[in-house]
C-alpha cells in the first residue's frame, strides 16, 4: 500500500493514456489541520505522508471490521432464511425490516454523516485556530447545542412509529393479505429510530475525531443481536423474535461507541434544551446546523432511500416471497459498494477539512483518488456476482425452507441488481464532497429525486411483465441516473474534478468488470460442487479483471498491479 492509504504512485504507464490521467496520482503534502494526532501541521515533506499511513490502516481496520459485520449480517439472512424461507413471515419481518433500513440510511450512514462530519470538522478546526486561548470549547458548544435536542425529536419519531405501525404497513405493502404480523414486527423495530440516531451521532463525532473502529464495529454488535435472538427466540415467537433482534442489536450499537465518545468529545453540563436560539456563546462557536443545512441532506437521503419503498410497493402485488428475493439479492450484490465505500468513509473526514481550509486542490486530489480506488472494487465485486450469482446464493442460502427454486429466483435477481452497483457506489462516494463544505446545497436532492422518478416510471412499466427482474432493472437504471448527474454537477458546483478523466478510467474498469463476469458465466458450472466453482471463480474472475484492464489500459490497473510488484520486490 502506498504512502497515501487510499491512493498508489502511478509507476510505469503505457503510451496512450494521455486522454485519462490516472485517479491515483502519487502523493503529495496534506493540508494543515488534516495530519493524524502526533504529526503536526508544517512538517517536512518526510512526516506528511504519516497522514496516508494513517488512512491506510484506518482503512483496512475499518474494511475488516465491516467485512465482520456483513458475514454476520449474512448469518442474520442465514437465520432468517433458513426458519422462514420466502414465505408471508419473511415477508412481514422485511416489511418490518424497511423502518431501520431507513433509520439506518438516513441517521448513520449518510444524513448524519454529511451532516455532522463537516460540522464537527469545522468545530475541530476552529479548536485548532483558538489554540491555548482562554473561552469557550466549539466543540462542546456543538453538543450542547445539538445532541439533546437531537434525542427528544428522535424519541418522539419512534414514538409516532409505534403509533402509527397498522398505517406504516398499509402505505409500504398495501397487497398484504393479513398485515398483522407486519404490524407487529413495525413496533418492535421502530425503536431504531432512536438508537440509530444516537448511533449515528456517536459516529460521526468519532470519524471527525480520527477515531474510526468504534463506527465500524457497531454493525457487528448489531447483528449478533439480531441472530442471538432469532436463534434464542424463534421457536417461541417465530419471526417476531428477528425483530426483538432488531431492537437489541440497535442498543448494543449505542454501547460500542459510548467509551469512546466520552472519552474524546468534552461534554457540557447536562441542562435542559431550550428550543429557542441558542445562547451567545454557542452561536458564536458552534458549527452553522441549522434548516437551510438539514433540510438539502435530509431530502437527499430520503429519496435515496426510497428506492427500497418503491421495490417493496412494487413486490407486495407479486406472489408470496417476491420481496424476500430481492431483499437476499440485494444484501448479497451489494457486498462489493459496501467495501468500495468504505475508503471514502475514512477520507471524508479528510476532505471536508480540506474544504473547511479553503483547500480545494488537495479535496480534488482526494475525491479523485477515492473515485478510483472505490471503482476499481465495486467493479471486480460486479464481476464475481454477475458470474458467480447461483454459487453464491446456493452456499449461503440454499438451506432449510430456501429450496432451489429460491436460488434460481434469487441469483437471477442478484446479476440483474449487480449492473447497477457502479450507481450505487458512485452515488455514495460522489455525495460526500458536495456536503463537505457545510454549506446548503440542493443538487444532490434534485439528482437524486430524478433517479427515484425514473425508478418509479421503469418499475411500473416492467413490473407486470418482468416482475422482481422488472424491479431490479428499474433500481439500477434510476440509480445510474442518479450517478451521472452526480458525476456531471460536482466539477462545477464543489470540487473541480477531472470530470472526462474519471469517466474514461470508469469506463475501462467496466470494460475489464465485463469480461471478467462473462467468463466466470461461462466456467462457473464447469464445476458442480458450487464451493469448488466459487473457490476457482475467486481466481478466474480476479486474473480476468486484471489482465483485461491491462489491455484497455486502465490507470488504476497498471497503477495497483505496479505497487503489488514493488511492494512484493521490497518485501523479499
């Protein structure tokens, strides 16, 4: 891994890639202020790479405590597929199943995160600025200002949840012959509104702060929650006990970051939130977080989200288990954008440093590295699910009351949902730097809404003659849509991006992902055990990406394969 963490010196290039310079240029000086604890701002040229080394193993702790906590969420599926199969109870618990998804979306992983990452950034930076002088701490001010206002609104949405449970169901799956079961599983589940969000804040606070594996551990605290008592709990309550799960698993989030958030972010002394204006010294040192800010991210995340309402809306009037296809498709393609992602995880904070110092170049430089690096994965992962599809969702599902009409559904349902993951990927890492800055801004709302339109419009036109292959299609055509204006509006609104550039270098990466998923098509039943195709497909599909980038020429290609060989010549 080079000095830089998520970027590679670019090595060797083959004549001809003068159209597409490569989006992971060799590293240069960090920005003041973006330098880990211990390496001071203004060091020599020598000490400003511990930021990169840094980043480096903050991002590979992060992927393999994220990689944990999805072979756990795996074993969750596991559970539940294997005592429910693709039946009505399945059904109940993942309609259940759409209110912490949303939590989830909208209050850990990304609103809260485009929210408060910039603005505890700023807080840092102006912590920075002040130095030793005598006053106020802005990042006390901010808790004090924002945390238990944050906890009273979000206990009386949880509140509303449980209230208004027989409605939610009616609206998200109106098709259900009995909804009682949902019903049930809604009220069980909606206490994640309130954890999530304390989850959420708990880790934004920290990812600011360059404390990044109490973030990355809460989903496996999560999940072993929800499988201990599944597996506890199911013969007595039947599926209802995954959404006891639910709830405590959402609780132990809360737990794995508490120590940690304690010990890094000062706190005020408790007193009773007023929801008037803030006092003057607050409004003085606390971060900007008001409406005008909310409201674009809250927009943005709702509407990205909804592209799960709309498949679910849409599978409810199809035969029992449609939604329990998809779900099990999903989860498992979208594996590889969950780990492209989490580079950008780790560098955000990086980024809206950047912005809050008025350095726009090196935020530049750094989206442009991420846009690579979470590129050239998602679309190596694209390859094994489009060649690999029924293999994978045999050994992980075919079990129990999954049978193999279950998996034929499934697996074809998967490679439909893989041609959209480069959306999904993209959409993640481009929204980033435009929330970065903390200021208002309404673009990624607006691309977002589009994409849910065109998913709405595909969906009903495909659904009745498609059905769930129908719905997948529509989710990846509106999310692409939804990629691309995003792609095209960043250069010009946030950060200047090498727009051209890093369409060309996508390209070729879908190019070499294309190959490769076609010719782990091909080979994949050459095998009938399905654990030998899958363990000769982890070789096959790999050499193909590779060797196929190397063809079309790929920068990040030649770039990664050029580090391996120096790093593997340095190591003898």
């Amino acid at each position: 891994m080079s000095d830089t963490g998520t970027g590679t010196e670019t090595g060797a290039r083959p004549a001809g890639l003068a159209a597409a310079p490569p989006l992971l240029p060799a590293p240069g000086p960090e920005p003041e202020g973006l330098l880990p604890p211990g390496v001071a701002a203004g060091t020599s040229s020598g000490e400003a790479p511990k930021l990169g080394s840094f980043l480096a193993r903050a991002a590979a702790a992060t992927a393999v405590l994220t990689v944990l906590g999805a072979v756990l969420g795996l074993v969750r599926d596991q559970a539940v597929a294997r005592y429910f199969g693709a039946s009505d109870a399945s059904d109940a618990f993942l309609i259940a199943w759409t209110v912490p998804e949303m939590a989830a979306t909208l209050l850990i992983e990304d609103g809260m995160a485009l929210l408060l990452v910039p603005a505890f950034s700023l807080a840092l930076t102006r912590r920075a600025a002040a130095g030793e002088a005598p006053g106020s701490d802005p990042v006390r001010d901010l808790v004090a200002t924002t945390l238990p206002r944050l906890f009273l609104l979000l206990a009386g949405g949880a509140a509303l949840l449980i209230a208004g449970a027989p409605w939610v169901v009616g609206v998200l799956a109106p098709g259900l012959a009995d909804p009682r079961l949902a019903v049930d599983c809604t009220r069980l589940t909606s206490v994640t509104v309130l954890t999530f969000g304390i989850t959420g804040y708990f880790s934004a606070a920290l990812r600011a702060h360059r404390s990044f594996l109490p973030p990355a551990g809460v989903y496996v605290a999560y999940n072993l929650g929800i499988v201990g008592m599944t597996l506890a709990l199911h013969a007595v309550w039947g599926v209802r006990a995954a959404a006891v799960g639910v709830a405590v698993g959402s609780v132990l989030m809360i737990l794995t970051q508490l120590p940690m958030f304690l010990r890094l972010v000062p706190l005020a002394r408790p007193r009773l939130p007023r929801f008037g204006r803030p006092g003057r010294r607050a409004a003085r040192t606390a971060p900007p977080l008001g409406f005008a800010v909310l409201a674009p991210v809250v927009l943005f995340v709702v509407s990205r989200q909804s592209q799960v309402l709309v498949e679910r809306f849409l599978a409810s009037t199809l035969p029992a288990g449609a939604i329990s296809h998809l779900n099990y498709a999903q989860k498992v393609a979208q594996m590889p954008m969950v780990l492209s992602l989490m580079i950008c995880t780790v560098t955000f904070p990086v980024v809206a440093q950047a912005m809050a110092a008025g350095d726009r170049e090196k935020a530049r430089l750094r989206v442009e590295r991420d846009l690579g690096l979470a590129g050239t994965v998602v679309l190596l992962g694209t390859a094994v699910v489009l060649g690999y599809a029924p293999q994978i969702i045999e050994v992980l599902f075919q079990r129990g009351a999954f049978d193999a009409a279950d998996t034929a559904s499934t697996a074809q349902v998967m490679r439909v949902y893989a041609l959209g993951l480069l959306g999904h990927c993209l959409v993640g890492a481009l929204s980033r730097p435009f929330f970065s800055s903390g200021r208002p801004t309404w673009f990624p709302a607006f691309a977002m809404g589009t994409g849910l339109l065109v998913t709405m419009g595909a969906g009903y036109a495909l659904t009745y003659r498609f059905g769930v292959d129908g719905i997948a299609t529509a989710n990846a055509i509106g999310i692409s849509t939804t990629a691309l204006l995003l792609l095209m509006g960043l250069g010009t609104r946030v950060v200047p991006i090498r727009t051209r550039a890093v369409a060309i270098s996508l390209g070729r990466l879908t190019g070499a992902s294309l190959v490769a998923g076609v010719a782990g098509w091909a080979c994949a039943p050459l095998a009938p055990d399905p654990v030998l195709s899958l363990a000769a497909g982890c070789l096959l599909v790999p050499s193909a990406f590779f060797l196929t980038g190397l063809a079309l020429r790929s920068p990040e290609v030649v770039s990664l394969l050029a580090l391996t060989r120096r790093r593997f010549l340095d190591g003898r």
